[in-house]
C-alpha cells in the first residue's frame, strides 16, 4: 500500500473455479447497485403516490444494504480507496462554493 491509498488488510479467499466470499459479495453489490437505478427510474414515472411510496421504501432498503455490503467489502480489504490530494479537494469546494454563491445572488 502507498501512502495514497486507505486499505484494510487483505482477507484472503480460495482461488479458482469455484465462488469464494469475495465473488458473492461482489455480486450482491452489482445487483443492489442496479436495483437502485432501477428504482430511481420507477419512481421518477410511477403514476400514484402510494405506488411511489412503495418503491421509495424498496429504495431505501436496497441502498442501505448496497452500503452495508460496501462497507463489508472494505473491511475485508478488497477494495481500495486513494486519498484526494487536500489542495486539490480545497480548490473545488472553492469552485462549488462560488458557484452556489453565484445562484444565490441571481434569486
């Protein structure tokens, strides 16, 4: 690991043929990652609020376990995230904060 990077210890899973945690894990991500989507598409064109109160619950439980499978995955230490250089986050919030500045003053 270099110092750019925020990791947990690697959990180390069988290779080969047959699915380990890790490729159970990845696939429970992919299909909430997808759900999500989905959903957001569901709601954006459901015809009846007690419709769109449904799917915006199935939402909230797909994402909160979408997060939950993600934090999992990183404890475990397959996958990695890279730290974002501290000038680099400061000059776009900056930017961002100009930027909301600017559509305040035009209300």
């Amino acid at each position: 690991m270099n110092n750019n990077e925020i990791s947990n210890p690697k959990t180390e899973v069988e290779k080969g043929l047959t699915l380990n945690d890790k490729d159970y894990l990845e696939s429970i991500l992919t299909v909430c990652k997808d759900l999500e989507k989905n959903l957001v598409i569901a709601m954006t064109e459901a015809s009846h609020e007690e419709y769109y109160e449904k799917i915006h619950e199935m939402f909230e439980n797909i994402s909160e376990l979408q997060r939950d499978a993600y934090e999992l995955y990183f404890r475990k230490g397959w996958f990695v995230i890279e730290k974002e250089d501290e000038e680099k986050l400061t000059r776009k919030y900056n930017m961002l904060q100009q930027e909301l500045n600017d559509l305040e003053v035009d209300n």
